[in-house]
C-alpha cells in the first residue's frame, strides 16, 4: 500500500485513524545504525511497524525487527515519544493517519539482515556521518537523531 508523509502542511487530508506503532534503534558494535528503506513511502527509516491487539508494545517492537530485518533483539530502553497531530500518513486506501510511535533502543542478539521482503527493499547497517546522504523523513531522522545522542539522559516526550 503506497503511502504520503506530510508534517506541517496545512493542506494534509484530515486525520481518520490513530494507530500505535513502534521504531527501534539498533547500533551495532560499530556504532552504525540498523535502517529499512521501505516499499511503502520509498524513505530509509528505523525498523517497526503498527501494534496488534494482544502484544506488548516491547513485543510488538521485537516482531517488526524481525519481520523487516530478519535480526533477534531485546529492547534496552524507551528513545521516546512521537505523537506530533501535524504528522500525517495518507495511505491509498483513504486512511489518514496520526503519528502516534514509540521509539525504543534496542541491542541485536542474532540473525542477519534481510534484503528485498514484502515491506522493505533493503536492510543495511549505516555509519551516521551517512545519514545525510539518505532520502529520511525529517520525524523519522528526528528519532534517529535522538537515538544516536549520547548526551540524553531521559526520552524525549512528543
């Protein structure tokens, strides 16, 4: 299902749905960054994906990982919260979605990544001096960015 990302844009259609969804920031030993380039919006993200009814919201993060990258992890902390209304997902069929995600740290504890599934066209290890020359949606990178600071010592609230 194709999809359009708006944030700020005061012509975006209005909110139909909201629905809870999940990121993970996964580092290897090298300090790089776990990210999907996706099928739906063609953009580079973190691995993650929606919530379904009886799941925890850490078990749900462990699902997409693995769904999208073929990687086991284990959650380690809460990045933060991204609940920005001004961010909305059209799909095709007429949803409109509000951001509404959690962001987790997560450590991989076995697999390897995937290439070319259903939801994602690759997934790839990325230095951070990288990330600048990847096509990310500025929420998205905000999530990266918030991951990737060693200075933050509590999640950021959104």
């Amino acid at each position: 299902m194709a999809r359009i990302d708006y944030i700020d844009d005061p012509n975006a259609p209005a909110i139909n749905n909201v629905v809870p969804s999940v990121t993970v920031a996964i580092r290897d030993e090298r300090g790089r960054i776990l990210l999907v380039h996706k099928v739906d919006n063609d953009l580079w993200a973190l691995p993650g994906g929606g919530h379904d009814p009886g799941e925890s919201i850490t078990d749900t993060a462990i699902r997409e990982v693995k769904e999208e990258t073929g990687l086991d992890i284990e959650i380690t902390g809460l990045v933060g919260t991204y609940t920005n209304p001004n961010h909305r997902m059209a799909y095709d069929d007429g949803e409109v979605r509000q951001q509404f995600s959690l962001c987790f740290h997560g450590r991989w504890t076995g697999g390897q990544p995937l290439q070319d599934n259903t939801e994602t066209k690759a997934a790839r290890w990325i230095e951070p001096a990288e990330l600048d020359n990847l096509n990310i949606h500025p929420s998205m990178r905000m999530r990266i960015d918030h991951a990737l600071d060693n200075t933050r010592t509590q999640p950021y609230l959104g």
